[in-house]
C-alpha cells in the first residue's frame, strides 16, 4: 500500500499550517505552546475526515489545530492494489507562541 501524502510534501503541510493557524488569545496571554498529536483519516478521495485528538495542550490550541485540519485541502489518494482506500494518518501540530 502507498502512504497518502499531502499535496507538495511535507513542506507544503507545514506552510499550510503556518499559514492558517490563528493563534487563540488565550493561549498567547497565559503562554501555552506546545505540540498537539492528532490521528485523522484520509477517506479514498482525498478529504480528511475523522480527526481525533490524541495529546493536547489546552488554552484553546487544540480546537485551532482541529479547525485548520477540517479546512484542509485534499490529500493525495492512497491506493491498495491499484484501487483507493482510506488511511490513518498521525500528525503533530506544533505551536509556539513568536515573540
């Protein structure tokens, strides 16, 4: 079986992230940063669907790494034996608070 990958790599994964991610006010004011764990599936179009949080960090990152996860683009397609299958994927979202 081929592991699905985002479009662009890796790269292009962290740059969506960077890109999208709002850092809640919260978190910035009480310093919360951290890395969040997450497990979603990657259906056989692409789409992710069924995010669950492994390991969070409170202060309102975890609900912000979920949303940007939601509203990503499609993934490349997994295939088993030529045809697409869904697939779990594990992903970190890292959040440090830039000064």
């Amino acid at each position: 079986m081929r592991q699905r990958n985002f479009q662009g790599g890796d790269l292009a994964y962290e740059n969506y992230l960077k890109s999208n991610i709002k850092y809640p006010i919260f978190a910035v004011e009480n310093g919360i940063q951290g890395t969040i764990q997450l497990s979603l599936k990657i259906d056989e179009h692409g789409h992710v669907v069924d995010i669950a949080l492994l390991k969070g960090i409170g202060g309102g990152c975890d609900d912000e790494a979920i949303r940007v996860l939601e509203h990503m683009p499609k993934w490349k397609p997994g295939k088993m034996n030529g045809e697409p299958v869904p697939v779990i994927r594990y992903v970190s979202v890292k959040m440090v608070i830039n000064n």
